[in-house]
C-alpha cells in the first residue's frame, strides 16, 4: 500500500524535480543533431515558424519524466499504475511514428483510444467523480475526454514555449496540492518529474526555438497530465481538476466547434486557434507566452481556493472567475494589437 504524501513530505522533491531538468535538458541537447537530420519539421502555411527546426525533443522529456518517477516510486514504495507507464510509452512510440511519417487519423485515434481505456478501465472502481452515474457510462465519459485531452495538448502545441507555459503552473500546483494531502502520491511523482522535464526542455524552446517537443512528446504529455487531472478529481477535487486546464481546454475545445460549425476538414492541420489569431494580430510570441503563463497562474490560484476553502459558493465563484479570465484572455487574442 502507498504511502500518504504527508508521511514522506520531507523527500527532496526539488531534488528530484533538478535531476529530471537536467536530464531532459542532457538528452535534449545531445539528440539534436539526430533529430535535425531525420525529424526535421519545414514549416508551412499553417505553421508559426520560419525556417525548419528539428521536433522529436519530447523523447527527452518523457524519458525524464519516467525514469524519475519510476525510480522515485520505487525508493518511496509507491505504486504508480503500470499501465500508465507501458500506455504512456505506446503513445510516445506512435507519435514519433507521426513525426517520421504521417499516420492515418484513424490509426492514431485508435490507438490512442486503447491507451486511454487501458488506464481509464484499470483504475479501481472506487475511483469515481459522480458515484450516482453508472460506472460504465463514467468510465466511457472519461475515455472520450481523455483521447480529448490527449489531442488538444497537441493541438495547442504550435508556438515555443506554449506547452512549457501550460504544464510547469499546473504541475507544480499538483506538486504542492500533493504535499498538502489532497493529491494521491503516484500522481504527485509524475507531476514533479513533468514539471522537472519541462523546466529541462523549456531553454531549448524558448523563441526563436531550437527544437520543438513533436507529437512523441505532446501527445504522452497529454496523457500523463490528464491522468493527474483526473486523480485529482478523483480525491473529490472536479472543480479545481478543471480550473487547471482550464485555457487549453477552452480555446482547443471552442476551436473544434468552430471549425465543425463551418464544415471544416477539423482534424487537418490549421491556424484557427485563439493563440494562434494572436500572433497573426500582432502579439509577439513572448506576449502571447506570457498571457498564457499569467493566465495559468491566475487559474492555479483559483483551482488552491476551491481546495482549500471546501464552500460550494467558493468553488462556484472561483469557476465563474476562471470562466471571465479566460474569455477575457481569448477576447485578447481574437483583437488586433499595436506591439
């Protein structure tokens, strides 16, 4: 049985979360010559950058992320879902193949879809969100979401540092939430190695970037960053489990509707999203991360308050709150600018 995150709160989690920043930032530097020659991305109309940089970097940040928490878990004595970690791994392998040579919508689906269910279908079944809903039709629920998620981290990867400005503000919260006892500690392990990995990546993608992170790494990110989301609504925190996300699911998921309301080809490649818009109304890409970043933190703090203040009225105020930070941000986005 896994220990409760207050009993080893004294680990050394920076410790731990420097070791994966310094591995991935290794890996990441020593492969890009590797990836320059055979993952090169040649950018497009579609595109947000302008001469052709090697993706493929998201090997060193999964990598990171597994070995770290793996060995952390096993130090601990913590037992994180071994499906997680193979489903994890399959999804890295077919987003590289993605990298390589274009795949079949379908085929990624699929695959995706098994990926998901394995760790959705052998989650214990008190692991619940609505206890009154049937759990079957729950488990179906989040399976959709999760092949969801898992796309729209993406999706929302297309400019540097985007995903960097997403995952480290909602990472380290888990991180704190977890020492705080209000996250299960296996989730913890991954979060902190992310945060780590991400914080490793980030110098090598910041603009004009070096290389970017490619579907074997946004898409296993998606993943891992989802199953955490969901462990937290899990322990009884839906709320703040959605607060997190909160901007990458709203300007992927609004994206999406958009573009099926006008009979678009959705799942092809297009620069129809908010950030995106931005930097064609004049943003600066640093603005645009900025904003995105800020936004995260605003999101983070709001997710602690529904936390810690256990009121309905709270938690339905701090989502109101979140709500008009975001549409306030998208509304940004969506409007010319002067820079």
């Amino acid at each position: 049985m896994s220990p409760a995150p207050d009993a080893v709160a004294a680990m050394p989690l920076l410790l731990a979360l420097a070791i994966a920043a310094l591995i991935s930032a290794l890996i990441t530097w020593t492969s890009r010559p590797l990836l320059q020659r055979y993952a090169l991305a040649r950018p497009n109309a579609r595109s947000s950058h302008r001469i052709p940089t090697p993706q493929g970097a998201g090997i060193a940040v999964i990598t990171a992320t597994l070995l770290i928490a793996s060995a952390w878990a096993v130090w601990a004595n913590v037992a994180i879902p071994p499906a997680l970690v193979v489903a994890t791994i399959v999804i890295a392998l077919v987003g590289f193949a993605d990298d390589i040579v274009s795949l079949p919508v379908l085929v990624r689906l699929v695959l995706q879809g098994v990926c998901v269910g394995a760790v959705v279908f052998t989650a214990p079944d008190t692991a619940r969100i609505v206890p009154a809903v049937p759990l079957a039709l729950e488990r179906g629920l989040i399976l959709l979401g999760g092949v969801w998620f898992v796309n729209l981290v993406n999706f929302m990867d297309g400019l540097d540092l985007m995903t960097v400005a997403e995952v480290v503000p909602v990472t380290a919260l888990l991180l704190l939430l977890g020492m705080h006892g209000d996250l299960s500690w296996p989730a913890v392990l991954i979060a902190t190695a992310l945060c780590g990995a991400m914080l490793g990546f980030a110098p090598f993608n910041k603009p004009v970037a070096k290389v970017f992170l490619g579907d074997v790494g946004s898409l296993p990110i998606g993943l891992l960053l989802g199953w955490c989301l969901l462990e937290l609504a899990w322990q009884g925190q839906p709320a703040a489990a959605l607060l997190l996300p909160g901007y990458y699911l709203a300007d992927a998921t609004i994206t999406l509707f958009r573009r099926i309301i006008r009979r678009e080809q959705f799942w092809s490649a297009h620069r129809s999203h908010f950030y995106q818009h931005a930097t064609d109304n004049g943003f600066a890409v640093s603005r645009v991360i900025g904003e995105v970043f800020t936004l995260n933190l605003v999101l983070a703090g709001l997710a602690l308050v529904t936390v810690r203040a256990g009121s309905t009225a709270i938690t339905i105020a701090s989502l109101l709150a979140g709500a008009v930070a975001i549409g306030f941000v998208l509304r940004r986005f969506s409007r010319s600018q002067i820079c």
